[in-house]
C-alpha cells in the first residue's frame, strides 16, 4: 500500500541519495518517438524515476542506453540499431546492444511474438543493471530501469487487458513503478512527446508493424482509441487517473492478501503449498481470489492464470472436498479441511500427501509405504514385538504405538512428506530431548539431494513426526508394556516382487 505521505511526496528524504544518486539508469530506447524522447529528457531535463530525489536531473555517468534488436524486421532493425548507438553517443552516454531470434523465443513459448520481445528486453535490462550495480559498487535495488511508457500506452494497455478479461491488476494497467522498473514518462501524451522532437530538431524511427491491426495493441490504438477520444478527447488524462486509483487499491488488496495467505498456511514443501480450506472458505470472495492465485503462482510461477482456475478452486474449497487438475500442470485437492494445490516438481520428487490406515502410498524409485494396525497378542510384551520386528527389517519397517500415533480408530490417517526445514523430533534413544530432523539426516550422513525422497511421516500435517521412514522413530510414539495396538509402517520395493 502507498500511503498518503508517499503518494504525493514532493521531495527526498533525508539519506535517500546515499546509494541512489551512484546507481546505474538504464534506458530502455528502442528508437521511437517515445523512447527518443526519453533518452533526450534523460540527458537534457528532469525527471521522476523513484529513487527519493523528485523530479530532478539525473548524473550523465549514472545514465546507459539498452537497445534490443529483436531480429525481426531485417534491415529496419539494423537501421534502429544504428540510429539508438548513434543518438546515445551525440548526448555521450554508453549504449549495450542485445539480439535476439524473438520469432523463436516464441516458438518455444506460447507462440505471442510480442511477449517473447517483451520478456527479453526486460531480462536483457536487468542484467545489464545488475552488471552495472556490481561495477559501480551499489546495491541492485538502487538502480533503475526506466521505460518510455505513456499515458497513450496506459489507456491502450487498460483496454487491451479489459478486452482479453482481467481482474483489478490488468485493469490497473501500467504501473508508474514496479521495483526497480519506473516510467516517468506515464503523464505525458505521444503526441506531446513527438511535438518536444520536433521543435529540438530530432528525428525518430517508425516501426511499420504498428499499424498492422493483426497484433492486439495497434487494433487498440487505430480502432478502439480514435473511437473513445471522439466521445471524450481528454479520455488519456481520466484513464491514467482511474489506473493510479485501481493500482493504489490493487497493491492495498495484494497486502491483506499476502497476510491472509500466511496465517492461512499450514504446509509448504517444493511446489506443494496446503492452506486451512475450512478458514479459507470464509475469507470475503475478494481476498479469497488472491490468497489462490498465490499459491498457484508459488507451485508454478511461469503460469498464465485465468478466473476460470481460481473459480474452480473455490468451488472446491466451498465443497470441503473433491479435487481437481488445472490445465497449467497444477494439481488442486481438498480434503481433512485443507487446500493441497500442488506443480509438477512437487510430483517428480516425493509427493506430500496423506496416507491411510490401513492402506499403501506409492514413494519414487517403485517403493511402497505400508501402514496397518494389529493388535498385540494376548500375553505379549509389544516392546519386544517391536524390537524384533525393527531388527528383521533393518529399519525399513517399525511397530509403534497406534493409540500414541492417533490411528486406533476406523478411517484413520497419516500424513507423509519430505523433510522439511523447521522438523523436529525426538528420537529414539534419546530419552525425549529434541533434535532437528536436519541434524538426524546429517547425523546418518544422508546427501543433501538424496533427502528429499525420504518419507517423513507425521500425525497430520502440522502434527509431530512419528517415524522417520527406514531411519528412526519418534521416542513418543515407542511401544511400551501397556501398548494394547500396534502400529505397523513398512518401506518395500515394489520392483523386487516382480
């Protein structure tokens, strides 16, 4: 959230420049009228580019210009090129030059051309800042990386995203500042910026694939924007004002989202998050929206989200069960009064999940978990049922108490994960003192990749660890004389029975 003092703050804070005013500004000039412009008021004029000193000239030695040549317009691109180089070295500032085959990026993406360019250029810019961060000695997050974005570029942006259905963020459209990401330019018009060339005698380049209708952005700026500044010609300035309500509320909304998430977490494992759905279910539907797509985009972060998946997952949620797979390799689950929402790293290493008693869980490399429980014969000492049993088994399986364990009663389950950083136990042997699951693994000399596939089961899946699977059982959970169930839990390897 901004609050009021930031939002319309005038000038700097007291140390505000300390870092800032050495940090590197990389411009991002593609040799348009916009990008030129900004390069010239960068070199010439003042601006606001969110490092706490206002509106003010920036150092020439902080400035250098990023020019990308996507490859895609053969010798127009090449003559970009040389104009951007040329422009940067009459103003004396450093121009870096990228290529890329941006048709195909594409190809191996999802096919849009113009979000391949996109991800390049911004990849390229933040590259380029934090090899300048390092040589100047500053921190990364004090560089900036500034774009010619304006508020023609906003209202088409809004539509654009209205157009393809959008929630509060794409209707916010650009934002002025995204971290390191700034773009001054937003108060400005096109056309207000080709007029400031003109009258300082700079030229600019034209690219021919803006007028072409078939991409999105230019059908907007030819056929949807002359229509709406026809019924309203200030409709530049009211749009740019109604994104900096929408982001303000926005960014307020993604904050009560980000707390809700964590007091509504219980478990997180490599792409596996789990939520408490019986709280998430009466969070108001706003936040409830947000809390899922964040734990979508912490299970797949390169996903492409749609209303559609989160709607279905509130489905699921408001059911308190069922499950379902969303089309972007994501697997969503309800149950035991928990949101499992699961990517598909979590499903090539060890899988979290429940298991029931009795019943079976397939682990990787063809292994099996059993778990069942017995009664211990009449007249027998469980303590020394289980000592044998461990021993013939070699600690692949183990008998421990099932009333301690929680799993005396019908329908009864176990949770079962990889270790996770936090565990702790106390194992047998040690006479109840605690210890870090880590230290236990680094005790064993268990390699650090090999971890993950060991089975941790625990009593639910914020409850204690019961056994550490073919290693050590919990000291709590022991078989004593007054064991009246047992508790059986055995590793086998499916391959070896066939």
């Amino acid at each position: 959230m901004t609050s009021v003092a930031r939002r319309y703050a005038q000038g700097a804070a007291p140390g505000a420049q300390d870092a800032s005013g050495r940090a590197p500004v990389v411009l991002m000039v593609s040799g348009g009228a916009d990008s030129t412009a900004l390069l010239v008021l960068a070199a010439t004029s003042a601006l606001d580019i969110g490092d706490g000193r206002g509106c003010a000239r920036i150092a020439r030695e902080r400035l250098h210009v990023l020019h990308v040549n996507h490859g895609l317009r053969g010798i127009d691109a090449e003559e970009d090129e040389e104009f951007v180089c040329e422009l940067s070295a009459r103003f004396g500032i450093p121009c870096t030059v990228r290529h890329a085959d941006v048709a195909a990026l594409a190809k191996k993406g999802d096919g849009n051309v113009e979000n391949a360019g996109r991800e390049f250029r911004y990849a390229a810019a933040a590259e380029l800042a934090n090899s300048l961060c390092a040589e100047y000695g500053v921190p990364r997050s004090a560089a900036r990386i500034v774009t010619a974005h304006t508020a023609d570029d906003r209202a088409e942006t809004f539509f654009m995203n209205a157009i393809r259905g959008c929630g509060p963020s794409g209707l916010s459209s650009i934002p002025r500042q995204r971290n390191r990401i700034v773009r001054p330019l937003l108060d400005h018009t096109h056309e207000e910026l080709c007029s400031l060339l003109r009258m300082r005698g700079i030229v600019w380049r034209e690219d021919s694939t803006n007028a072409d209708t078939q991409y999105l952005r230019s059908y907007v700026r030819h056929e949807v924007m002359p229509v709406v500044k026809a019924r309203n010609p200030k409709v530049l300035s009211s749009l740019s004002q109604t994104c900096d309500i929408l982001s303000d509320e926005d960014s307020y909304l993604t904050q009560v989202a980000s707390r809700t998430f964590h007091e509504l977490e219980r478990r997180r494992a490599d792409a596996m998050v789990a939520l408490d759905a019986e709280r998430l279910s009466a969070v108001d539907v706003a936040i409830a929206r947000r809390v899922v797509r964040m734990a979508f985009l912490l299970v797949a972060p390169d996903a492409r989200l749609e209303s559609r998946h989160v709607a279905r997952t509130l489905e699921l949620v408001a059911a308190g069960q069922g499950s379902a797979t969303i089309p972007l390799d994501v697997d969503v689950r309800v149950e035991h009064g928990l949101l499992f929402v699961r990517g598909r790293a979590a499903r090539e290493r060890l899988t979290s999940s429940w298991l029931a008693v009795p019943g079976t869980l397939g682990l990787t490399e063809g292994r099996m978990l059993e778990a069942r429980v017995v009664p211990v014969p009449r007249g027998s000492d469980a303590a020394a049922i289980a000592r044998t049993y461990g021993k013939e088994w070699a600690g692949a399986g183990v008998l421990l108490d099932a009333e301690a364990a929680g799993v005396a009663a019908v329908d009864a389950r176990l949770w079962v994960e990889p270790p996770q950083a936090g565990d702790v136990m106390c194992p047998l042997g040690m006479h109840g003192q605690s210890k870090k699951l880590s230290d236990v693994l680094c005790d064993a000399k268990v390699p650090v990749s090999e971890r993950g596939q060991i089975p941790v089961v625990h009593a639910g899946p914020t409850g204690p660890v019961i056994w550490v699977g073919g290693m050590r059982p919990d000291e709590r959970f022991r078989c004593t004389p007054a064991t009246k169930l047992l508790l059986e839990l055995r590793i086998s390897d499916t391959r070896s029975k066939l």
